[in-house]
C-alpha cells in the first residue's frame, strides 16, 4: 500500500507530527503552503475566520499525484475549531474514492464540537475518512 503524507505547518509543530507519522508509515511527505504567508495576526484573525467558515486558500503549487496512493493523511493544525484553510485546499483537490486519515494538531483544543463538519469536506469528495485524531502538541 503507497501512502502519502500531506500536510500545512505555521508554528512546526506539526510539521514534526507529520514527519514522524510518514516515518511511521514509510510514507511519502508532502508540505503545503499558503501562496500569501500568513503573518501571526493574520493567522489568528483572518485563518481562523477562514478557518470557521471552512474555506480554502490559494497554496503554492505541489508536486503530487494523489491518485498514486493508495492511503492519504492529511495534518493541519486547528484553527477556532477547524482545519486551517491551507488543508481545505488540499482536501478540494481529492479525486474520489480516496481513505483519508485526518491529523489535527492543537495547541489547547480540539476539533470534537465540529469533526462531524470536517469529515464532510473529506466525503463531499467521495472519500472515506479511515481514521481522526486530535493531537495537543
């Protein structure tokens, strides 16, 4: 089984989770990033109304062909309850019938009031979502 790991990182934190998880699953690691960066005000203010309102945002280019894999997991950080938008991005590109596993890192929460909504970014693709884990980091 070929297994992808894709993530967005603002802090690092899960950029480590990530890596550690593709060394886990002997994976391929792929980093997004935001086209525009975000500064740490425009992380907590604009990501994270963003972020609520389950919107993507344009990222850099990735050179990836997710129909190649077999497995794909996807670590974001949460922001105000929810992916960051960069992971929306990246989850609007799914083709279908995709297992996804979701890796969600928080400083202090957690996304257990709105996993149902997130699942429903992943199987609005036609996806299933094989696994969803809430890491504080």
């Amino acid at each position: 089984m070929k297994t992808l790991v894709i993530y967005y990182s603002f802090t690092g934190k899960t950029k480590k989770i990530a890596a550690d998880k593709a060394k886990k699953e002997n994976a391929d690691l792929v980093e997004v990033k935001a086209k525009k960066p975000y500064s740490k005000f425009g992380a907590y203010v604009f990501g994270g109304f963003a972020a609520m309102k389950q919107k993507p945002v344009k990222i850099e280019k990735i050179n990836c062909d997710f129909t190649l894999y077999d497995k794909i997991i996807i670590a974001a950080p949460v922001w105000a309850g929810f992916l960051a938008p960069p992971a929306n991005a990246v989850i609007a590109m799914l083709p279908a019938g995709k297992d996804i596993e979701l890796v969600l890192s928080s400083g202090g929460g957690d996304t257990s009031k709105n996993a149902v909504k997130i699942k429903s970014l992943v199987t609005g693709r036609k996806c299933v979502v094989t696994n969803y884990t809430d890491i504080k980091s």
